[in-house]
C-alpha cells in the first residue's frame, strides 16, 4: 500500500510524481512540473523499485562482485577499436522510459563486457576464457576476429 509523500510511477503513461492524495483506489499525484494527475492504484509502482529493476544499477552485496577484477582485466586489455565497438552498440540501446541511459563510462566493466558479448555475439565466458595465458583462441586473436567480422558488415 502507497501512502501521501511516497514517489510513484505510472509505467504505461512514464509519469512519475508524489502522492498528495489517496481516495480509495485512486491516487493522486503531483509532478515535478506541478501538475496533478490521478490513476488507479492498482496501476502505479514505487519509484524506488521501478528504478532498482530498470536502472541499471549493480548490486553491492559481495558475492556481486566477486569476479570485478576478472571482468576489469579483460576489459583493460582490449582493443581501443573493439571498445569503440561496444561503445557504439551501447549507444543505440533503446532507452527505458523513465531511466536515465548510464554512460559508457559509467557501466561496471561486466556491463560493458555485456554489450560487447550482444555486439559481437560472443559469448562473455568467451571473452573471459581468451583472456587467460595460454588461451586458444587468445584475447588478441579472438579480438582481431571480430574486428575483421565487424568491418566486413559495416560495408
């Protein structure tokens, strides 16, 4: 149950707004523009956990980042053109109505490794594997790979 001053969301309309008002099963709100609308209650989510579900954000529990070091390696070790490539990819992900797209920047470097595997459809263990020493294919070769792959479809 909502209750007034909680922030919510209609997903369907992307209208987010505090609640000012509850009358029966509607609820009113107050946008940040001032403006008040109402909808049924049965239609509205907390802001809060619209944006932890949407939002991209990582978890900060431990076993979260268990393998942070692992994803940071293989990204550091990658091509500039092939991060150009994810950077690109990233660029024209649809946005979600109502979350704010991260920046390339911004993402955790398994997040960047996700883009680059849906890029390139390369699967992240892949990525992960070719980065070990010793690896067949290794880091370089598998890179090179999809490099000449990705340029042959750009023409």
């Amino acid at each position: 149950m909502f209750n007034v001053g909680d922030v919510v969301r209609n997903v369907a309309a992307n209208i987010a707004g505090e609640i000012v008002e509850i009358d029966g099963d509607t609820v009113y709100i107050e946008q940040d523009n001032g403006a008040e609308v109402d909808f049924p209650l049965s239609t509205l989510v907390l802001e809060s956990d619209f944006q932890a579900k949407h939002g991209g954000a990582v978890q900060e529990d431990p076993g979260a980042h268990a393998y942070d070091a692992t994803y940071e390696k293989v990204i550091d070790q990658l091509y500039p053109a092939m991060l150009e490539v994810g950077q690109a990819a990233h660029a024209q992900i649809a946005p979600v109505p109502g979350i704010t797209p991260k920046r390339w920047e911004e993402l955790s470097a398994l997040q960047k490794l996700n883009v680059m595997s849906d890029a390139t459809d390369t699967p992240v263990k892949l990525w992960i594997d070719a980065s070990k020493h010793g690896a067949k294919p290794s880091l370089a070769t598998l890179q090179l790979s999809l490099l000449g792959a990705y340029q042959k479809g750009k023409k």
